[in-house]
C-alpha cells in the first residue's frame, strides 16, 4: 500500500519533467523560429465597418473554405511541413494572405510545434509552440492584415 501511494505521489513529478527527446526536439522548433518563425506584415488592407463583426473581427471568414476562406477578393493559403510525424512531431506552419487583383502577398505567419513524445500514460500529449500562440496565430495575422478605416467604430 505504501509503495501505491509512493507512486501516487511521485506520478505528478514524472508526467511533469521532458523527455530527452522532447528537449532536443524543442531546441531544434526554437532554433527553426529563429530563422523565420512569426508574422510579417506587408500591406494593411482598411475596410470599412461592415465587414467587422462587433468583436472587432472581419466577419467574411469562412475557415472551411480551403483557399477561398477569405471570400473572392483574397487567397488564403495554408501550407504545413512535417519535419517529423508520428510521436512525437514536429511541424511547421505557413499561413499567407494573398489579395487576388494583383496577387500580392499582404502579410504571413511562420508558427512551429513539436506535440507529443511524453512518457506513456492517460494524459494529453505535451507540445511546445514558437512563436508563443499570444504572439502569433492566424487570428493574429488577420487583426494586423485587415483593419477597419480610421474614424469607423
């Protein structure tokens, strides 16, 4: 019985440290970051009231629409590379805003993540993101891209 609760006590400690293969695999998601992880901002693009909703939001995305989900006017392209798949992972994301007229790219997001490698066990898989998501997620991109016209409210 005491070594149960040993045990019990020490699961937290264990679940709670990284793997060897977890830490190499962080370094290299930190090390591809650095090279040309978050988001750049071309062009931002003023629209008028009606196309925000009253979060602040434009309101004419659509995520399931592939390549259209910004409607007629702009392509919205997502491209992701698996450096590793399986378990644990490790990705990259490229999301690019493209206006359509005269195919220019307004603004994109580099992100990396390594999920998974963690001792097994009833939890959720562990992953490490760069940039950091309160930096740099689509959503991001998208209040920077596109920005109602001074004065609106």
């Amino acid at each position: 019985m005491k070594a149960f609760i040993a045990l019990l006590l020490l699961l937290p400690l264990v679940t709670g440290c990284a793997t060897p293969s977890q830490i190499m695999l962080d370094a290299e998601v930190k090390r591809l970051c650095a090279i040309d992880g978050g988001i750049k901002v071309y062009e931002t693009v003023r629209l008028p009231a009606e196309k925000f909703n009253k979060y602040g939001q434009i309101n004419f995305y659509k995520p399931t629409q592939g390549e259209n989900t910004l409607g007629p006017a702009y392509i919205y392209k997502w491209d992701i590379h698996y450096y590793k798949k399986g378990e644990p992972s490790v990705r990259r994301d490229h999301i690019k805003i493209i206006r359509k007229s005269d195919m220019k790219l307004l603004g994109e997001v580099v992100m990396y993540n390594r999920g998974g490698g963690d001792l097994p066990g009833p939890w959720a898989p562990s992953a490490y993101h760069c940039p950091d998501r309160l930096e740099a997620t689509e959503g991001i991109l998208m209040n920077q891209v596109f920005a109602k016209f001074e004065g609106d409210n």
